[in-house]
C-alpha cells in the first residue's frame, strides 16, 4: 500500500488548497502538459480521449437536430473582422496576428480566429438567395486563440478546441427557438453524458458575447463553490446580417436580412467535469465519458490461471470499454493509478477469488466494494455502471442546491458570500451600475437570469429600487 | 430531362479540360468554396462528410495498431523551429508568422505549425526517461499552414486538414517497421475504402521529406494520367532525437536517442477520389466513403401512396445510409443532383412500380439500371454496393496498369512522355543530377522507387551509367 498512498500523496488535498488540487490532478493523471508557449497545453491521450467522447455525444446530438458539419479558414483578414464593430472591440484585444506569410509580408494583417461569426457570415453572403436555402445549420470542430492573460490548462487558455455553430433563418421565431433549442441540447449533455446539473438562463447585457443580442448560457457549481460558465447560445438578431449584407428572396418576394445564432462548447467542460467529479484520489469520470469504463486488475497475476482468468472476464465484458491491467506494477500501484484516472470501475480478481468462483467489483465515486459472482457479471457491470452515472448526478445536484442560497437584502447577500461559497440567488434592478458595484466590492459577477425565476423580494439588492429580475450571483472561474 | 442536361452542362468535359473539369465539380458538388483568402478554403457539408467518413476509417486503423490521439499546440516559437536545420530549410519559406497577441508585439515570432516534428519533439524529450516509456505512438488531427504560391482546392492549398503521426522507439528496427506499417494502412485504406491503387515506394532524397532520412510514399495515378502523392510515412533515424535532446535509459542502463517516424494524409486523398472517380456528369464516391449510399426518388411524387412508399423502402434499408429525395424538384432535377454528388445507387419508384411491387436501381459507376422486386431490396442493394467497390477498385487499377509503361532507353522514355500520360518505368544511376535534369528537360519527377523492383535495362535512362534503381517517373499534382 505504500505506493498507493505515494501516488496518492502527490495530489494536493482538495480541501487544503482546490486550484493547486486541480492542477495536480490535471498533471498526475496525464490529462495535459505545458508547452513552451504560455497558455497553449499539449493535450495527452488521457486528456484528449475524454475529448474525444465529448466530441462523438455532443456530434451526435447536434446532428439529431440537422446540423451539418463544415470546416472555415482559420484566418480571417482585418478589414472582415472589423466588419462588426461590437464583435471587434470585443476581441480586438485579444486576437493574434499573423503579418507575414513565408518570406513575405502580408499586404492586410490576418488574425488567427478567434471565433468565426466574420467567417460564417462572409460565407452565407454569397450562399444564401432564397428562402428555400434557408435554414443554414452549420458546425465546425476547431481550435481558437484568444491571448489571455491568465491562463490555466481547460478552464483558461490561449489556444483551445471548441465546436462553434453558426445558423441562419428566416423569421426571428426560428432563429429564438434553435437558439434555446441548442441551449438544451448543452444542458441535456451535460446533466446526462456528464452527469453535470446545471442552470439555465439569460446573461444580462454586461455579460453577453460581444455582438449578440442576447447570450443563453448554463452554468455549472464546482466542488468549491464557484460557478463555470459551461456553454453558451447567441442570439444574434439581424446585426451581423446587415453588417455583412446577408440578404434572402422570401416568400413574399421581397428582400430581408436573416436571424442569426451562434453557440459553443469548448474543452472547458474537462475542467468543468475535473472539479465538479473529482476527489482527493484524482479524476472521478462518469461511465458515458469514460474512455475505459472497468479495470480488471489481477492479484498475483504470476499465479496459474489468475491473468487467463482476466481475459476471460475481459472478454466477458464485451459490452463495454474494458482493459486489463497486466503491466508488472504491484496491485496497490495500479488501484491508484486506475483511481487517479477516474474509471469508473475496477473488478479485482485473485486465486481466492478464482477457488470460489467470485471477483471483487470497486465503485470509483463511492470506494464501495462489491463481491460477486463472476458468473452473470456483465449485468452486475452494466446495472453498476448506470448507478454510479444517476448517483453522480444526483450528488452533484444536491450539491449544487445546497451550495445555492437566497438573499433578500444587501446585508443577508454580503454576509452570504462571506460566510458561504456558491451561487447566491438575489434581485436586480436591471441596471449595470449595481451590477458593476457589485463586481468591484464584492468580486461578485451575475452569472445569469435563470429562465426559472423566483421574487425572493421586490427590490435590488444592491440599489433598494424595483427589482427586474431574479440574478443567480456568483464568483467565477 | 432538359433540366438534367442543363445541370451537367455545367461542368465541362473532363476531356476537354481536366483541370476545369475538377474545379467545376468542386463547386457544383458543392465540395468548397473559396475564402477572401487565397489557398483558403471552406469546405461545405458535402465536402466535409468526405472527410468525416476518411477520418473514421483511417482513425479506426489506426487505433488498431496501437495509435493515441493527442493535441499539439498550433503555433511553434521560432527558435523551436530552428534546432533542426534541415526541416528549417524546408519549410521557413512557406510558413505564416504571428508576430502580435493582442495589442503586444511578441517578443518572439511564433509560425503557424506547417508540420509538428518540433512540438512532438519538445514535447517527447521531457515525457520520455526510460525504455518502458516506448514506444509512444501519437497522432494529431488538426490544420496546417504552408504559405503555397499556386493552390487548388484540396490538392493544394495554404490551410489544410490532415493528420500527423509521430512515433519514437527504442531501436532502429522498430521504428523501420512503423514506417512501413504506417504506409500499408494508408495504401490498405485507399484501396480498401477509397478504390484507389497505389504504387509503393521509396522518394528519393531529392524529393524526401526535410530532415527525413526515408520517405515513403504511395503514388496515385488520376484520370488525366498525372500522379498524386497521396501519403507519406518518414523515418528520422536519430536527427531529431539528437537536435531535440531526445533521450532514455535502456533496459542496459545506458543513455539512449529515440528512435523516430512521422506519417500523414491530407484532405488531398479528397481531390485524388475526386479525380480518380469522377465522370462527366461528377463525383463518383466509393459506397465506403459515401455519406449517402442511397437516394431513393420518387417519380410523381403527388399521386397518393408514392411517397408513402418511398419512405416504406427506407425503412426497410436501415442498414444502408439512405435518403429520400423528397424536395419539390423535378426527378429529372434529382437525378442529376444525385449523380453530380456521386451517390452510388439511386432507387426509382413511381405509380406504375408500386403497382407491379418492383422498383429501378441505378448504378452511378456504370449508369446500369436494374429493375428489381421491392421485396428483398436490401440483398440487392447489399451486393450491388459490393459489387461497386471492388468494381471501381478494378477499374482505377486497370486505368493504372494501362498507363504504366518501361522504358529502356532515353529516346523510349521521351517519345513515352510525348505520346502518352502515365506513370514510366525507367531505369536511374541513383544520381540527383539526371533527375534534375529529366525535370527540368520534360517536366516529370522521380514518384517513387517502388518496393517491388524489376531490371527494365541496366543503364540509367539519362546519363547511360550503370543503373541502380527503377524508378516511378509521372507529371505530378
């Protein structure tokens, strides 16, 4: 055991300190590296596999709902960038530049996207005439850079990979309904793929993406109470249609501009899954995501019978994602190993167990430890699997409604953030001055208008007039 | 059936003007577009389904032989790139340089990664301690720039997506037999999948990769008699372990440089189908790769119970991708649509076929109509889709045996070229000077030295010393 706690030990306590937690855990478990340029990771196998079966859930989803996948430069000139002036004084800031091109330099300076509104709408310009184009529902799966200044490997980085939608339509009515529609499909994703709860609602006007009318977003409750922004669907109004003159013959024959959306998610949700499942022993992944759902680790795997044994329940288990650890680490290494990387489960087999015709199965969310027959086993693994998928879940909504509290006066909201940590439910005057205020004192931002509201009083919290709206408040990553 | 003339009078005679002829199909199969910037290109749903099916299949080969996939950052700091001299030399003159982040000027240049050699390395030579670290066998799939002065929809442009194998070894043996092995999966998923044979071989050092010791190669032969490099596979040696600082300790506690390979194929492999396949009324798409294998279309689609059947035969053909042509287009309209997008069977159906409980197949390969009882359709169309991938394998091989010749002399390797478009067989002394100067004489490079060798005379063709190879000569894309 004393390698299990060595591996074990190398990981930060979670309590003690969760942002060098996270950290280790991202590192030990060999998610990512650092590359020499700052903010921009080496995603490793154990890091993109997970990436992976984001991609193949979340792809398959979209698709459902007729989305189409296409694929757009990864450089966007100035003068198109700055085509929209809210996009560009949005990202301006932060783009990076490309000013040369072999030997040469360029005539126009092009920058690598940082999102591809620009470029969707440059496309659908010439690629829409007529209302029997419309709908467009196209996708891409890519990589954008955005020069942060802080960074931290998933949650905040200088390159990272996304899925970006970009739809046309022509009435606002259904260009409003696939804006929600793709909220849910996020939300959907995340509550059943990843077993992260999650709430739904608008962002105010200080907090929307540069250019949108209006910014859905959900957003998710980590282990320390702070909230992360886990997805996000634009509405984008006709802006970027007459900027970049994306006209359509309707029905009627006449000429109009077309609503647009836009919505992304992005290898965020790994950091958001690292703090949400994650313990003191490492990753906690849930059975959908897991790139290896069952572990079977041998116990004097040297003995007669013991690693034959371990195939045959391997290919038993055909039905799932299994690997057997044969690799000549001591059992107690490849428990902590397995632990660390979050699979959901580890079936121990050893000549005991053989004699008596049992293995033993561990629950990685729990530590429960089940002995079974390994007769019928495949319906032990697979009725396990889909318990610890629902109890990963419901733990991390009881935490997410036990860290949320109501506040109805300023004092009951400061206190609140003092002496608790997560989302604080108050009301809002509607107006950015409190929100700013409230940001600058407090450190506090309004992480959205949730779709379901509560009057906890009538008026703001921060200003004592009407209150507009219900705000779910919170400190952020 | 005025509709359906007019649709391929839209692209030219592929014997008329192949080069148009390509273009055109690009843009009517609705393939790509072009970007605002040159060699830039957005490659649309029907484009991207292609690549989308590539992936797929040759990801899954290459999981089978042991591949993880990571993620590499896409910028490359200049000094980084530098420390290896040979591959500096090769691609600084084609690379894209992000000299600002932001409103900073960077205080180093960073490029646009055109290959990930260097990123692999780095990151290899701290991920790396022992021999029971070996080997790692890594792929990315991500875009790449390279600053091309002509470019061409798929077959060259500035920005493309591709993937990159990067392996390192213990021994030099091991890392040979991954470079192989790498070349047979991609000639088995070009054969296997695409329908497209290739040549097999060894480049020259005059046309190997930068900072390779051996390039392997897999030659196409398109329609119009030119061939395509269609996927590499690249043996360093130890140039880049030594430059990189990539070491281990073996299991005989010395100190050790890794042993390297890189592989990779490009959305190239979409204009070699393209242009390999494709007819004059357009794309010709293997059923492997097809998004769609099936467009069942209705003929009066109005009259009661047509459409009704139409989706009945869907249904019965769930194991196929299947789609019914359900739009308010003339069928004259649908049928060209269908052949001008490649899908290789199109089922008709109309009032009269329901009635005697039979329906028409079409070939898109050959244009063979079938007419077939509804019953059973799913065995039909089983085997016809069979049928027509080991058919248009058959046929892209006979075209390439057929535009294969020997020449033994330099006045048959002139008249040869002069006469005819294809591949020749020549004998080469092995020295760069009579291939440059056969390059600069008649416009045709050294392809490959093929794996399987014969002895066509024993003088080089050029210089009249004696031979040491038989080289692949060809006009090239």
């Amino acid at each position: 055991m004393a390698e299990q706690k060595k591996m074990v030990a190398e990981i930060t306590s979670l309590d003690e300190d969760f942002t060098q937690w996270y950290t280790d855990v991202c590192i030990k478990a060999e998610l990512v590296s650092y590359s020499q340029i700052k903010g921009f990771m080496v995603i490793k196998p154990a890091g993109y596999a997970l990436w992976e079966a984001i991609q193949q859930h979340l792809d398959a989803r979209f698709k459902a709902t007729g989305v189409q996948n296409v694929y757009m430069p990864m450089l966007i000139p100035e003068s198109l960038l700055r085509k929209e002036g809210e996009l560009v004084n949005g990202f301006a800031p932060e783009v990076a530049w490309v000013t040369a091109g072999g030997s040469e330099p360029l005539t126009e300076r092009l920058c690598v996207r940082p999102t591809s509104e620009t470029l969707f709408s440059d496309f659908y310009k010439d690629d829409v005439h007529s209302y029997r184009d419309l709908p467009r529902l196209y996708n891409q799966w890519c990589s954008v850079v955005r020069w942060e200044k802080e960074t931290r490997p998933f949650l905040r980085s200088r390159e990272f990979l996304w899925q970006e939608g970009h739809t046309i339509h022509a009435t606002k009515e259904e260009a409003e309904e696939r804006t929600s529609q793709m909220l849910d499909v996020y939300a959907d994703f995340l509550a059943e793929d990843m077993a992260i709860p999650t709430i739904k609602g608008r962002k105010t006007d200080k907090e929307k993406f540069a250019g949108a009318e209006a910014t859905y977003t959900i957003e998710a409750l980590m282990h320390d109470g702070r909230a992360l922004q886990s997805g996000t669907s634009h509405f984008f109004g006709q802006k970027f249609a007459e900027a970049y003159d994306i006209t359509f013959t309707d029905k009627d024959n006449t000429l109009k501009y077309v609503w647009q959306t836009s919505w992304g998610m992005t290898t965020r949700v790994i950091g958001a899954m690292i703090m949400v499942h994650g313990d003191n022993r490492g990753l906690v992944l849930p059975p959908r995501i897991a790139p290896v759902e069952v572990v079977i680790i041998p116990i004097q795997q040297r003995k007669e019978g013991v690693l034959e044994k371990a195939y045959e329940i391997r290919d038993a288990l055909s039905n799932f994602r299994v690997k057997v650890d044969d690799s000549d680490k001591s059992p107690g290494f490849k428990f902590a190993e397995q632990e660390m990387r979050g699979f959901p489960l580890r079936v121990e087999i050893g000549p005991r167990d053989i004699e008596n015709g049992v293995c033993v199965v561990v629950r990685r969310d729990t530590g429960e430890k089940i002995q079974t027959p390994i007769e019928g086993l495949d319906q032990v693994i697979g009725d396990l699997l889909k318990t610890i998928q629902s109890d990963m879940y419901e733990r991390a909504l009881r935490h997410l409604e036990e860290h949320t509290y109501s506040a109805a006066t300023k004092e009951e909201f400061v206190s609140t953030f003092e002496e608790k940590t997560g989302f604080v439910k108050a009301m809002w005057c509607g107006e950015q001055a409190c929100e700013d205020k409230i940001k600058e004192e407090y450190g506090v931002t309004s992480r959205c208008m949730p779709f379901r509201q509560e009057e906890i009083s009538s008026t703001c919290v921060c200003c004592g007039k009407p209150a507009k709206k219900m705000v779910y408040w919170g400190k952020a990553y």
